[in-house]
C-alpha cells in the first residue's frame, strides 16, 4: 500500500483547482482530503472557495456592451503600458 504525501497548506494550495474540478490524482485527493481534515485553515479556505464556483456557476452570463467593452480593454491597455 502505497503511503500518503505529506500535504502542506502551500501544497493544498497549490492542487485546490484540480481538487475541485476532480482532476487529482486518487492518491492526491487522499492527502489532501487528509490535509482538510487536520488544517481548519486550509478547510475555510476549501469550502469558501468551492461556495464561490458554485455561485459563479449559476450565475446568467450576460454580453458587456460594447462601449463598455471598449473603455474597460482602453483602461487596462494604459495600465499595462505604464507598468
């Protein structure tokens, strides 16, 4: 039997996108599903995030208008030229 990986926060962290979307590997998930059940900081961490896909997920998308478009690409452009 192999043996669990040790899971640090920065290492939950870091695996949290694919943990969510189910994408981890089976012997990842059980570190960090071992992880979760240790580290209540990691766990507020887990659980407000996957609250907050849920919500985005049910959200109406709705198309920007396109003036509106335009003047957020022209900020962010002059942003970006600045930095």
């Amino acid at each position: 039997m192999a043996s669990e990986r040790k899971i640090t926060c920065k290492n939950f962290l870091d695996e949290l996108t694919d943990y969510l979307d189910e994408n981890a590997a089976p012997e990842i998930r059980v570190s960090l599903e071992a992880h979760l059940a240790k580290c209540p900081d990691c766990w507020v961490v887990y659980d407000e995030t996957k609250k907050s896909v849920q919500i985005v997920q049910k959200m109406d998308c709705r198309s920007m208008p396109a003036d509106v478009r335009y003047r957020l690409q022209s900020a962010l452009e002059a942003h970006w030229k600045k930095v």
